[in-house]
C-alpha cells in the first residue's frame, strides 16, 4: 500500500513543530542557567569587593600603626 503525499506532508510538519518546541524549551532552560549563573557571580564579586575593603582597612590600620610608633 503506497504512502498518500498528505500524510508525508503532516509527519514533516509535526517533527518541525516538534524540533522546533523541543529548541525553545532547551533554549529556555539554558537562559535560566546562564541567568543564576551570573546572580552567582555577581555575589561572589561582591564578596569579594567586601574582603578588598576590609584588607584595604588593615592595611591603612597597619601602616598607622608603624607609622605611630616611630
């Protein structure tokens, strides 16, 4: 029994809508990732802007404190 074109023709395009929702969802999925991601980082640099500042601090502390005494 020989395929009717049509149904040739309906399978193309449910495999098309299929891949294609298939992309979204994985694309999606990607965005949210990248997303947290960059919220990770940006907390680390600010942890890391806080542990400078207070180095920064001893540092100054320090030097006032050699400076002082001499």
């Amino acid at each position: 029994m020989a395929k009717k074109p049509w149904i040739n023709v309906v399978i193309k395009g449910a495999l098309i809508t299929v891949g294609f929702g298939l992309y979204v969802f994985v694309e999606s999925g990607t965005r949210d990732r990248l997303s947290r991601l960059e919220d990770k980082i940006d907390r680390v640099d600010a942890k890391v802007d806080r542990v400078e500042t207070k180095v920064d601090e001893v540092r100054g502390n320090l030097k006032f404190s050699v400076t002082r005494d001499q």
